[in-house]
C-alpha cells in the first residue's frame, strides 16, 4: 500500500468499552482520524448520521457494494455494516493514522487485504464483567444483550489472529496501552 499513514483496526465483543477506549484516544491524539461506517441499523440514542455511522438503507448498502465502496463489510447481528475505502485511503495518504472500529469478520478482511494493518483486540476482564457492562451501558433490549453477549465467545477466538490484545480492566491503563501499541507500531 502505497500510503504514509497506520491503518488501525480495533476489534473486541460488544460491551468490551473499544467505543469508550477509541472516545479517548480521539480526545488525546488530535492526529488520529476515525473512519465512519456505514450500516443498516437504525440509530440508537443521541447517534447522528455522518457522526457515529453514515445510516442507509439495504438497497443504498448493496449498491455500495456493486460500487466497491467498501474497504470491508460484514453482516453482525443480522445488519450490515461497511468501512467506506475512500475516506479511509485518502486519509492515509494525507499520512494521517485512521482506526477502525470494526467486527471480528471485516477485521480478518483487512488482516488479508492491508497485511501491514495495525490490529488490537480489546478483551473485557471477564465474561460475567461483559455481561455487567452490556447491561449497564443501557442501550439494547434484553433480547439484543443475550444475543450479543452469546456472540461474546466465538468473537474472542478470534484475539489470536490479531497483531495485539489488550484487557480493558482499569480504563486509563487500557487507553495508555492502546496509545502506546499505536505510537511504536511500525
Ligand atoms: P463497545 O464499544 O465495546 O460495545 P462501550 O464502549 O459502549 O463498549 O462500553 C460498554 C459499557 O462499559 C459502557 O457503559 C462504558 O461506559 C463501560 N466501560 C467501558 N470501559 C470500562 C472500564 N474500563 N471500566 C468500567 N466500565 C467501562
Ligand atoms: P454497534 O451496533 O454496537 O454500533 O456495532 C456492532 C458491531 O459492529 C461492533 O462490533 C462494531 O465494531 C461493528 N462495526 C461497526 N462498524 C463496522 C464496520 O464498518 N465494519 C465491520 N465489519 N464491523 C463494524
């Protein structure tokens, strides 16, 4: 890839606290860009289009896929959501470093396709603190927590295949690790 920029992948089950992990490195590192998704599911709670994820339809989605729109794209918990190439490679080669906060499935995409990716697991400290923080964050149903607290599990298999793992117990230390893989990663 002929860029100057670290393409970062951030991946971790739901409830881990990447969304948290990502908020504050955004806040400390003004050179660090995040990618927007695009997704088919609808907005939740204060989200806004073009600010957490660029809301389409099914139909605008799968265009954008005949299109090649998409650096990756995977479908989680039944919804599609996408990384737009564009932006992401443009930013790149404006030698800026842009994270994605993407699943395990778009992650493996960027694994093969971009092999000199950044990639970082975010492991919660235990099952039953995942479950706690997936209740408590308060922005699912109960049926939409079981599902992805299910999908918790076979996710974690995947923290191998990634170039690094961190445990977010302590928020603050978590952050600094992060921080700290990105700033020394070649
Ligand atoms: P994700 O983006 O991985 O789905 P969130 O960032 O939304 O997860 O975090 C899930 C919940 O856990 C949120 O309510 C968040 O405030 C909380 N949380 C995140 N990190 C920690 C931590 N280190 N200690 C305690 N609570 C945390
Ligand atoms: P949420 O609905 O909680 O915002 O996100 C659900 C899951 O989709 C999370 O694991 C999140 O990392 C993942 N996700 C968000 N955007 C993308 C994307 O562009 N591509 C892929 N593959 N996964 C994404």
């Amino acid at each position: 890839m002929d860029t100057k920029g670290k393409l970062i992948v951030i991946s971790g089950p739901s409830g881990c606290g990447k969304g948290t992990i990502v908020d504050k490195l955004l806040q400390q590192d003004g050179s660090l860009q995040l990618s927007i998704s695009a997704t088919t599911r609808m907005p939740r709670g204060t989200e806004e289009n073009g600010v957490n994820y660029f809301f389409k339809s099914e139909e605008e989605f799968e265009q954008m896929i005949r299109d090649q729109a998409f650096l990756e794209y995977a479908d989680v918990f039944g919804k599609y959501y996408g990384t737009p190439k564009e932006y992401v490679l443009g930013k790149l080669k404006q030698g800026k470093n842009v994270i994605l906060e993407i699943d395990v499935q778009g992650a493996m995409q960027v694994i093969k396709n971009y092999p000199e990716a950044v990639t970082i697991f975010i492991l919660p400290p235990s099952e039953e603190v995942l479950l706690g923080r997936l209740k408590g964050r308060g922005t699912e149903t109960e049926e939409q927590i079981m599902k992805r607290f299910g999908k918790a599990k076979a996710e974690m298999e995947y923290a191998q295949q990634y170039g690094y793992r961190v445990v977010n117990d302590d928020l603050d230390t978590a952050v600094a690790e992060v921080k700290n893989i990105i700033d020394h990663a070649s």
